[in-house]
C-alpha cells in the first residue's frame, strides 16, 4: 500500500512538470528581418501626419530655393537685378512699371508716382498733359519762394461781403506779379506768352468750345449750370482777383473770371510798366464764354498761378 502512494505521487507531479512546460514555449533570439513587433502608442492615422509634415516642409523648403531663384524686387525696382526705376508720370522711363512705385522722379516730378508737382514746402499738385506741355491743374497755394523767402499768398476774401471760407485751399492764392516769378518750383517757369498761345490755340483745334474744355466742373461757377466739360484735366476756377487803388482794396468776386500769370511785360500808357496775364477765362451771363490772350493787369494785381514743365 504504501509503495502504490509513492507511485502515484510520482506520476502527478511528472503530470504537472509536464503541464507546466507545456505553457512557456523557448523564446527565440531577435534576428535582423524577425523582430517582434511592439503595439504603437500612437493613434490610428497620427503616423500618416507626421509622414505629411515632412514632406510638406520638404516641399516648402524647395519653394523657398525657387524664391531665391526668382526673386521678386520691391517696389520702385525692376528686371532681373532689381535695379531701381527713375519714372515720368508714374511709368518707369525703360517701359517697366516698378511694382507700382517709383524710387526716383524724373526732374520737376514728385509724389509717389512721380506724377505730381511740389512746391518749396513739399505740398503736391496735380498735373496734366495738354498736346506737348505739362501744367500745374491747380493753382499754386504757398507763401514759400522756391529760395525759402516768404511771398504774399492772398485770399480773395472781401470783408464786407463776408468772403470765402477756405479759400485757399479751394482756389489757390492770388499772388503780385514779382512774387509770381518766384513760386515756380526747378523745372517749372510761369508761362510765357507762347506757352499761353499754344495751349489755346491746341484746345480750340480739339474741343467744339474751348473754354468749357478748360474750366472746372464745378458749380463755383456761377451761370455755367456745371457746364464745363474739363476734357484736359486743366480745372481752371473762377478765383477772381485782388488789387488795390488809391489806397482801396479792391476785390473782384469768386465766381466768374479765372486770371493767370504771365512772364512778359509791356509799357502802359500812363507809363506805369504793364504784365500780362497770359490767359483770361470770363463767364459773364449764360453764354458770353471767353478765351483771352494776352490781357493786361498792373503790378499791383495779385491773381492765380499755374506754372508750366521746362
């Protein structure tokens, strides 16, 4: 009896011994090509990103050496070497466009496009092209000699009819004969009689009415019902002028005539020496229309300004 204990204590624990054994199989040596794969950390999908990531800085990497490549010049700069673009009116002399902006001005033109005019304080002016010339399309409005002396800029603002508010920044300033020579900036000149005569003579061979084509449209034109066409950008108003007699101020009143300077002089009859305006622009009832060359004012008028490209 007790050999057939030890027997069958024997045989249960080579049972067990061989269940054991069953349940750990040998584990093999990682091999190059058989390592065990690990479950990732990583969401579904987070891999695939960061592959995207990388290419797309890959990409931008090689559009920034395209850049390089091809860069593009800033404004005021042109062609291959981005050199920098003098400019007329706003075009670059060599035909490129400068990305819009200009560097530098051609002589006697300011402003950002180079297609503007300044006085001797910097302040802008309009400017058109009338046939072969360039004017000024406003009236001069500085008190400023192009040496930095100061000239008499005057309103045409009479006190007993209550004058003009703003008046000269609607209508420029009405300036003496002397001091007109001197606002004209370096590259401009106050016009001289042919100046005058071949922009007259030039609107009157394109335009059915050659002083409508040349005044504002604008109702500070009294009578004209807004008639003026201002097919040449001249803008010409009706500013009036100043002057005084025997000791009297004399205002002609905003409204109706438009007077501008010129560089020639005559003797008058009195003795007393004579400047021609140049240029009258009158609009008397609704359809008395001028166009005068060569009128006559004393060295005591102060009248509107327009200067002209050397």
């Amino acid at each position: 009896m007790k050999k057939c204990k030890n027997i069958l204590l024997f045989a249960g624990l080579a049972l067990f011994l061989a269940i054991g054994c069953g349940n750990h199989e040998e584990e093999k040596p990682a091999t190059p090509g058989n390592e065990q794969q690990k479950p990732s950390d990583s969401p579904k999908g987070e891999d695939k990103d960061k592959d995207k990531d990388a290419s797309s800085d890959s990409d931008g990497q090689s559009d920034a050496a395209s850049d390089e490549n091809q860069k593009t010049c800033k404004a005021g700069q042109f062609g291959a070497e981005c050199k920098p673009c003098t400019c007329q009116n706003g075009t670059c002399k060599d035909g490129k466009d400068g990305n819009g902006e200009c560097s530098s001005c051609e002589a006697g033109y300011a402003g950002k496009n180079c297609d503007s005019m300044a006085d001797s304080k910097g302040r802008l002016y309009k400017v058109t092209k009338i046939d072969n010339q360039v004017w000024m399309a406003e009236n001069m409005a500085t008190d400023q000699a192009t040496d930095g002396s100061q000239v008499t800029c005057t309103a045409n603002t009479d006190p007993e009819e209550g004058g003009v508010a703003n008046f000269v920044e609607q209508f420029g300033c009405l300036y003496t004969w002397e001091d007109a020579l001197k606002v004209c900036p370096t590259g401009w000149h106050l016009p001289t009689e042919v100046d005058f005569s071949n922009l007259v003579s030039y609107v009157e061979s394109q335009a059915d009415n050659a002083f409508l084509a040349l005044i504002a449209k604008s109702v500070l034109w009294e009578n004209s019902n807004n008639a003026g066409t201002d097919a040449f950008n001249f803008s010409a108003l009706p500013a009036g002028y100043y002057f005084t007699e025997r000791d009297e101020d004399v205002y002609i009143p905003v409204g109706y005539e438009a007077f501008f300077h010129g560089t020639a002089t005559e003797g008058g009859n009195d003795g007393t020496e004579v400047h021609t305006y140049g240029i009258e622009l009158q609009l008397e009832g609704d359809s008395n229309e001028t166009v005068i060359v060569n009128s006559n004012a004393a060295d005591n008028y102060s009248i509107s300004v327009r200067c002209i490209k050397d």
